[in-house]
C-alpha cells in the first residue's frame, strides 16, 4: 500500500501571471523527492497546460477584472509517485473526448493549437479529465518518478 508523505491545497485566480505561480510551486511541492531535472521539466509542463486552460477556456466571457478561481491539489507518495489535480468552476468540456484529440481547440485560431492534453498525457504516467457543461473541469495527472 502507498502512503502520502505530503500533500497541498492552493486557490489561485485564473490570472495568467499564475501559470508561472502553479509551474514554481509545483516545483518546490515536489523537491523532496528529488526528482531528475527531465521529470522536473515535464511536470512543470503538465501543471503548466493545465492551469493555462483554467485561464484561458474555462472562465472565458467573464467582465474584464473579474477572474474565476483555479484550485490544485498536490500529493507526494512513498512509491514516488506524485499526483496533481487542478480544477475549475468554469464552464466545462462539452465532449471531453474529443476535445483530448490532438489538434482540437475551440480557442482563438492562430493562437492556440488543440495539444495542451496531449502535452499532460505524453508527459506523465496517468492523465484523467472530468468535466460537466457549466460546472467545471477536473483533471488529475500522476507521474511516477525514478527510483
Ligand atoms: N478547463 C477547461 N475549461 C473549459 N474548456 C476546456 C478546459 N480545458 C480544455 N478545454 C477545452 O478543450 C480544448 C482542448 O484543450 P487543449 O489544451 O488540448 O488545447 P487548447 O487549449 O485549445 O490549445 P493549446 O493548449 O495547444 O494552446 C480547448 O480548446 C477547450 O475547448
Ligand atoms: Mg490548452
């Protein structure tokens, strides 16, 4: 049986100076296990892809000023392994299967390129999406590091 060793809870507003926040906190969270520098970079990228569609999607349509909140929640486990869930009150995913395929995006054409999910899914162990139309979006990743 695993155990948790240490875990976090941490609010931030959907803001786009907090990608960087989520990507530094992340990076101290995890430490303690001494993660190589590859697993630090692809666990940044993974928090990274996450919370940029916290900002990006799911509070899209919100006055100018007014910003949702993105919630992560972090745990470190004595197999090594470290889990991540970041989710959202947001609007949701409508077809959260299709929005998984590479290229898909309802975003700004030119500006965004549909493989945030693939990003999160090729850089971890484990990639799970939940989501409800006008709920919000949950998504949990794992990644087992090294020995
Ligand atoms: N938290 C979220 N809330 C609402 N919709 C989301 C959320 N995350 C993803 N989506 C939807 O899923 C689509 C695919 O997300 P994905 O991250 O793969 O690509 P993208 O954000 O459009 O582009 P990229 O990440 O390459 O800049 C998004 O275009 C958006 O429609
Ligand atoms: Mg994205």
């Amino acid at each position: 049986m695993k155990r948790i060793i240490n875990e976090m809870k941490l609010r931030l507003p959907a803001r786009s100076v907090n990608e960087a926040t989520a990507r530094s906190i992340i990076s101290a969270f995890v430490a303690e296990l001494s993660p190589t520098v590859e697993e630090l970079g692809d666990l940044r990228c993974a928090v990274s892809e996450a919370v940029t569609n916290c900002i990006v999607h799911a509070y899209r349509g919100l006055p100018e000023g007014q910003w949702g909140q993105i919630y992560i929640s972090a745990r470190l486990y004595d197999n090594r392994e470290v889990t991540v869930e970041i989710s959202d009150n947001g609007c949701g995913i409508e077809d959260v299967q299709a929005a998984r395929a590479p290229s898909f995006t309802t975003g700004e054409l030119g500006e965004r390129c549909g493989m945030g999910f693939l990003v999160m899914e090729s850089f971890t162990d484990g990639l799970s999406v939940k989501s409800k139309l006008g709920r919000g979006t949950t998504v949990l990743m794992r990644k087992i590091l090294k020995p």
